[in-house]
C-alpha cells in the first residue's frame, strides 16, 4: 500500500505534463504536422525506459522510481513541443504574450473533445478494476504485468502515432470537400495501421522472454509477463483496427460513437466479463483474455457502423 501511494503521489505531480503534451501534439497534428509529435514521445518513451532501468536497478529507488520516470518523460514530451510551437514560424506559432480566455472557442473545443475525454477517463477506470484483479494473484504475478505494461506503451507508440495522423487526414479532408479522398485515407489508414501493429504484436511474441526480462529478470515475473505477452499479442491487430476506425469517425466529427462503444464494451463489458470468469476460475490467463477479447467486439461493431453509415457527411 505505501508503495502505491509513492507511486500514485508522484505520478499526480506529473499529470499537468501530459495534458499539455496532449494539447501541444494536438494543434500540430491539426496542422499536418505528426511528425515531430511522434519523435518527441518516442524520445520521452525511450528516456522513461532508461530512467526506469536506471532508477529501479541501480539507484533501487523502487516503485518510486518508476513514477519519477514516467514523470520525467512526460515532462520532457510536452517541454520539446512547446519548443516546437514558440520557435517554428508556421501559421501553428505560439506567442506566450498573446494567449487569451476564448470563451466561444472553450465551447466549441468541449464539444468534439468532451466524448473522448469521458470515453479515456472510463476506461482507466475499468482498467483499475482489471489491475485490481492483478492484485489478487501473487506479487511475483503483478510485477510480470507491470512489466508487460511498459513493453505494450511502447509498443503502441507508432500505432497511436499514426491513428492521430489518420483522424487529422480525415477532418482536413472532409473540411476541404474531398469526400472521396478522405474514403480512400480512411481504407488506407486502417489497412496500414492493422499491418503495423500485427507485425509490432509479432515481434513482441517471439522476443518476449527478452523484453520481460529488461525489467525483471526473476524467472517467475518473467513467466508472468511472457504469458500475458502470448495471450495478448498477437491480438494487436484487432486492438489498431478499433482505434484506427475510432479515429476516422473522429475525424469526420462523430466522437460520440467511439465513445459508446468503447463505454460499453471496453468498460462494461469488460468488467462484466472479468467478474463472471473470476467467479467460475481463479486463473490469470482469464483476466488477459478480456482485453483481446473486447478489443473484438468493439471493432466488429465499429466495422459494421463504417461500412453502413453516411459518415464523411458528418462535419457537414
């Protein structure tokens, strides 16, 4: 219990950097520019990997450890991007002196952003119920799916990276009128991005010993990591074809979709699922399933949802 309260008191101290790297990436993916986003969380990704490692096992620092650098690299995403915005002299520049209130633009912001904001927030917090069923194995248990859990962040950098780049394709195209260009970036945003994470999630299976084992290596935390890692991802398709189809609806200003679905099925069902199996066997593997399988009930639902409805009309 201490430990986790370290852990929670420190990463707290953090959130205001992830909010504001969220912002910065979003007015320049709004631009065009994903670039520079994704380099700027693959050097804080990589940046909290190796504080993690140096925190943990050479300075012992624990649990705390591991919140600092987290803190740390979020901090460090956000401070690259706001570099970014005051010096480049694109149309996106931001002058710190003339930043204002706009209640009006508050407004409009809330709307589009609001769904997604909810959606997130839920979904953590079913995630904490899927964590607290972790607690219930053993310590050993817990540790492997911490460690899994950095290698899948990690791991979903690029996917999350180029689903960001499909939703601002899709609105800058259907806000020009180019319906039919923005049918053609939806297929091929969705087909690349289920490609990519398949071979990602691949990768991940076959050196998953290796990947566990950069952050623990007792045998038993490792065991538990490979087995969540074998349960998990080869699935990873699934999981990019829900985002990337929530990102196209998104884009076309249909937010609230991905957001009921995800609140139903991510959420509800989620947890629904883990209590009813709990209830029948006590077995880790059950808890890992509910994430793959969630992840396809999501995406057949948001498929059908594409494919019949009129969704490049939906910022019109």
């Amino acid at each position: 219990m201490k430990g986790s309260i370290t852990y929670f008191r420190i990463f707290s101290s953090g959130i205001l950097f992830c909010v504001m790297y969220n912002i910065t990436m979003g007015i320049m993916n709004a631009t065009g520019d994903s670039t520079h986003p994704l380099i700027y969380l693959m050097i804080s990704s990589v940046t909290n990997v190796i504080l993690d490692l140096f925190f943990i096992k050479v300075l012992h620092w624990g649990v705390g450890g591991a919140a600092a650098a987290t803190t740390i690299g979020q901090g460090l995403s956000f401070l690259l991007c706001m570099i970014r915005l005051v010096k480049t002299d694109e149309v996106y520049k931001v002058n710190l002196r003339e930043i204002r209130f706009d209640i009006p633009l508050l407004k409009e912001i809330v709307r589009y952003g609001l769904p997604s904001g909810i959606q997130n927030s839920v979904i953590a917090i079913a995630n904490v119920f899927v964590q607290s069923n972790y607690n219930t194995f053993s310590s050993t248990a817990v540790a492997g799916c911490g460690s899994y859990a950095k290698i899948e962040g990690f791991a979903f950098i690029p996917i999350n990276a180029f689903v960001a780049a499909v939703t601002t394709c899709i609105s800058q195209n259907l806000g020009a009128g180019n319906y039919d260009r923005a049918r053609h970036g939806a297929r091929f945003g969705i087909i690349v991005c289920v490609i990519l994470s398949e071979t990602i999630g691949v990768l991940v299976f076959i050196f998953a010993k290796n990947l566990i084992a950069l952050f623990n290596s007792d045998p038993e935390v490792v065991s538990y990591g490979v087995r969540q890692i074998h349960v998990i991802s080869l699935f990873y398709f699934i999981l990019a074809l829900s985002h990337s189809i929530a990102g196209v609806l998104r884009g076309a200003g249909k937010a609230k979709v991905p957001m009921f679905v995800m609140l139903g099925v991510w959420c509800i069902f989620r947890v629904l699922y883990i209590t009813v199996a709990m209830s029948i066997s006590h077995t880790i593997e059950l808890v890992f399933a509910a994430y793959p399988l969630t992840w396809a009930i999501s995406s057949v639902i948001f498929t059908i949802y594409l494919l019949r409805s009129d969704w490049v009309h939906g910022l019109d």
